[in-house]
C-alpha cells in the first residue's frame, strides 16, 4: 500500500468569478496565464489585485486562473490578522459566513461580503492515487514530514477526483513551521 506522498506550499492568492473580474478589470477581461500550477487545469495569472481590509492593505495578490463561480481569497493567519480579520479555516469554496474585504483593481473596486477563508490542508488525489492509499473523497487523514522540525498535520482532508494529480497542500506558514519546501515527501497515516 503506498503510503508517500508530495507537498506544496500555497501563498496567498485570489479567485475571481467574471464578474467580479469584469468590474476589476474591465468588461469580458480575460486572465493572462503566466505559468501553470500543479493541478491540471490551473495556473497562476500575471493579473493582482490589492486587498483592503479593515487595519491594512495587502497590495499585489496574485490571481489564479480559471475563473470561478464565486470569488475567494485565500490568506493566511498572518495575513488574516494583518488585514483586521478573524481568520477562518475553511475548506476551499466554502465562503458562507467567512469575513469580506474590498479588492481593488485597474478598472475598479469590490466590496465582497465574504470570502476570506486560511484554506484547510488537503490532498489531492486522482482515483488511481485514492485506491492505492486506500482512502475516499472526503476522508480525513494525518500526514507525517521528517526532518529537524518534523511534525504530524492532522485533519487533512482528501480530496478525490479524476482531474488531480498527487499532491498536499498547507499554507507557507504552515510549511514554513515544519521546514518544508514544494516537492517534499510527507507519509499519510489513517
């Protein structure tokens, strides 16, 4: 049974539905892809937006592409505090409830309601991937990382799909924590 798994540290970015991205950006804007991230399909975009909050501003966050139903920020803890919110996890696209900020952009301005969220750690994994750790869509499992600041990440999240590739998510404060970098190994532990 496989038991290894890859790690990637996600920073702070933004998505952004149309329309939100049409008052920012312009009417019919479309992103400009500079690079494509690890999950197929996804990828970071040239285009930042600067997010407002009731302390501070964060200027230039990256958005990442394609566009979504709804839009989310996703922070981390240190940035939740800097902005002047309560931070709250959250796996991703679950808004309801979550602190709103204004996003400013070229075109204009948005005051969202909600949307901030500190993303949940989670795994991504393909249906191949799913069988041969064998767990399911929606398991909550625990990840082991060596080293000098080895830790035990409980309550990740997997997250099943025939469009993921293998890999682990925590915020950088979170890698950071535990001395990882992207690509690290990590062992799950049901």
């Amino acid at each position: 049974m496989k038991t290894e798994l890859p790690i990637a540290l996600s920073n702070r970015h933004i998505h952004l539905s149309q329309e939100d991205l049409d008052i920012l950006f312009g009417q019919g804007y479309e992103l400009t892809k500079m690079k494509d991230l690890s999950q197929p399909g996804q990828y970071a975009c040239d285009e930042k937006v600067d997010v407002i909050g009731p302390k501070n501003t964060i200027k230039g966050v990256r958005i990442l592409g394609p566009v979504r139903s709804k839009s989310q920020f996703e922070l981390s803890v240190s940035d939740a505090f800097a902005l002047g919110v309560k931070p709250i996890v959250r796996n991703s696209g679950d808004i309801v409830g979550t602190p709103g900020a204004k996003l400013v952009g070229p075109k204009g301005e948005i005051d969202l309601s909600e949307g901030l969220i500190v993303a949940a750690r989670h795994i991504h994994m393909h249906t191949s991937d799913a069988e041969e750790f064998g767990v399911e869509d929606k398991d909550v499992v625990n990840i082991k990382v060596k080293g000098e600041r080895g830790l035990i990440f409980n309550n990740v999240l997997v997250r099943v799909s025939k469009d993921y590739q293998l890999e682990m998510h925590v915020d950088v404060e979170e890698g950071n924590a535990a001395g990882l970098r992207n690509g690290d190994l990590g062992e799950l532990i049901k």
